[in-house]
C-alpha cells in the first residue's frame, strides 16, 4: 500500500520543482492530519488513552476504507489518472 501511494504521490508531482511541490505535500499532508485530529478530539474523547483507541479506530475503520478506494482505482485505471493529471497540470 505504501508504495502505491508514494507512486501516486511521485506521479501528482511530476514535472514541478521541489519549491512548487513542497507547499502542495504539506497543505495535503495538514488537511489530512487536521481531519483525524478533529475526529480524536471530538468531545468525548478527551484523555490521551480514549485519544488512541479513537484514532486506532479511525485508522482503521476510516482511514484504511478511504485509501483504498484511492489506490485500487488508481491501479485499475491507472492511463485515466495519467490523463487527468496531465489535463489538471495544465489548467
């Protein structure tokens, strides 16, 4: 799983210099952290131990489901994802 996702993550950045690229990872990568937090955190989850257990949860009962549906369509249709990124690189 791990190199399916950093082959989309080479592929969506191909062609940009690392400055164009870096604000792009870590905007995706505060979105993404940002978003668990924000589940962990909700009110009833307040001491570090419930904490954990929520965000082992959330890895896997939400996050786990939402990368895959990512990196099994990519695999499947993987000339349509080249074309979308080429179509949106050039907007």
């Amino acid at each position: 799983m791990r190199r399916a996702l950093d082959h989309i993550r080479d592929e969506s950045i191909s062609g940009m210099t690392r400055d164009q690229a870096a604000p792009i990872a870590l905007s995706a990568a505060a979105s993404a952290r940002a978003m668990a937090l924000g589940f962990v955190r909700m009110p009833s989850g307040r001491d570090a131990d419930e904490q954990s257990e929520r965000l082992a949860d959330w890895c896997w009962e939400t996050a786990r489901p939402l990368v895959r549906g990512i990196v099994v369509p990519h695999e499947v249709r993987h000339q349509d994802f080249k074309q979308m990124h080429r179509k949106a690189r050039s907007s």
